[in-house]
C-alpha cells in the first residue's frame, strides 16, 4: 500500500529534492530526481530512458523499477518510475557520472565490510557499536542492545531451522512474543513511544528493562522451541507465546517489587547523532 498521509513526500539530499512514497513497507524513490542530482542533465527523463534501453531493457534484464503515482510539477498525480532503496543503489551504478563516484565507492567500501564480517563476525559487532556510539547510547545501554541482537539472530536462525522462512511470519512470531511480555504487539508499542517513522526501531528506543525483558522473551522461547523441538510455524507460534508469557511473569514481579510500570514511553528520539559526531571530532 502507498502511504502518502503519514509521512514526508519529499527527502533532501545535498539541498536538492527527491520525491519518495511508502509503498509496500519500504520506501521509492523517484528515477527521475535521483539522475538529476547525479547528471545534472537538463532533461532527467530522457537520460533515464537511455540508461534504461542501455542497461537493462537491451540486455533483458528484470526492471528494478515500479511505477507509482507521485506530485509532478503541476501538483497532479502522475506515474513514475521509482526504486526502492536497494535498487537505487543499482541505479546510482549503471550512471556514468562524476557526481556518482562517491556513491560507488561507498558500495565498493561496503561491500569489502560485509566480506570482512562473514569472515569475522566481531568486526560486525564492532561496527554497530560504533554506530551507537555515534548517535549518543550510554554505553550500558549499549552492550545490552548488541547483546540483545546476538539473541534474536540466535532466535531467527532457530525459527529458519525449523520451517519457518517467511519475514512475515517473523513479525508475527514477533507480535506473539511482545504482546505476551508487554501487552502490546511490536506496532501497538512504537506508537506508545511515539515512534511515527517506519524506519524507527522500537528496541533503539527501550530502557534498559525493557531490553532485558524482551532477551529474555526471546531467549526462553529459543529454549522452550529446542526443548520441543517444535516444528513449523503453528507450533514456533506456541513456543513464542510461553517464552513471552516467562518474561511476562518476570515483569509483573519486579513492578510488584519496585511500584511502578516497566512499560515506559520513554525514547531516544533526543539524541543528535551530528552533534555527537562533531563531539567526536573535537576529541581526536
């Protein structure tokens, strides 16, 4: 589904503007805007039909773009082509132009990290705890939130092994252990927190109970699915809901305990990740 209402049109890049719409739970970027930064042709539209004739519609391949209805200069709703974040990558390198190099060579540095990580896996830990860093984590808050992600990859890895590959039916296994720890499904919870974007990650934005409570939702029903050795989805889903209902019980303890709800609204949406950075700068 296109979501026009919920969220901005339009992001800018180097003060220049590409229209974008939530379509299928990602974001599309408009062809047409994208060539223009990079070439700054005077006629976009027809740059992009050669590329497209050169690249892909003259070799055969598959397209990597859809068409979706966005603002055009007269305010009216017309198709487009338009890519998702991944193609627009694809895009950036089929396009002959200096002002696109940077991106190319980001893609080459990525790609070396991504080799380098499968091969040692630590350096991937390291590179997202430097990416928490940057962004202003306290740095407790940070070594639970990597050692939550160890444990939910321990979790996904099991579900896959069992039969269950759909990322959708991760969401839903997902929901059932959330709702059973929290009360709430991962979606209900982000909009208590007042976490409006998509790309926002409720966990990016927990406490540090709220982090404990969902290890140890997930890492009981890692337990509980290899003790019964369940199999498939209906029987993941089971194993789901009492590792969430375990962490639920722990919850319901320690409020009774303390006096007062863990279930917080509180965020992250605070921190300032560029003015970290320029801390950071400073310091060196």
């Amino acid at each position: 589904m296109v979501d026009t209402e919920s969220h901005k049109g339009l992001i800018v890049f180097q003060d220049r503007k590409i229209r974008r719409l939530w379509y299928n739970q990602e974001w599309f970027y408009s062809v047409v805007d994208i060539v223009k930064i990079l070439t700054d042709s005077p006629t976009p539209r027809q740059y992009w039909g050669k590329v497209k004739e050169r690249e892909f519609i003259a070799l055969e391949l598959s397209p990597i773009w859809v068409q979706l209805k966005m603002p055009a200069e007269d305010d009216k709703l017309r198709y487009t082509d338009c890519v998702n974040t991944k193609n627009a990558f694809r895009l950036i390198q089929s396009i002959p132009s200096k002002k696109a190099e940077p991106f190319k060579m980001w893609l080459a540095q990525v790609g070396k990290e991504r080799i380098e990580e499968i091969e040692n896996p630590e350096l991937a830990q390291d590179r997202v705890k430097e990416y928490y860093e940057l962004k202003g984590y306290p740095h407790d808050w940070i070594d639970k939130r990597l050692r939550g992600i160890a444990i939910r990859q321990e979790l996904t890895d099991e579900w896959k092994f069992r039969g269950v590959q759909e990322e959708r039916d991760f969401a839903i296994l997902t929901n059932e252990i959330s709702k059973a720890t929290f009360g709430k499904t991962v979606g209900e919870y982000k909009q208590f927190k007042g976490l409006k974007k998509p790309n926002q990650n409720l966990r990016d934005h927990m406490t540090d109970w709220e982090l404990i409570l969902t290890m140890v939702g997930e890492k009981a029903t890692t337990d509980i699915t290899i003790t019964k050795d369940a199999q498939g989805f209906d029987q993941c889903k089971q194993s789901a809901k009492r590792g969430g209902q375990i962490a639920d019980n722990t919850r319901k303890e320690l409020e009774l305990e303390i006096g007062k709800p863990i279930v917080s609204r509180e965020n992250y949406l605070y921190l300032n990740p560029e003015k970290k950075k320029k801390i950071i700068s400073d310091q060196k």
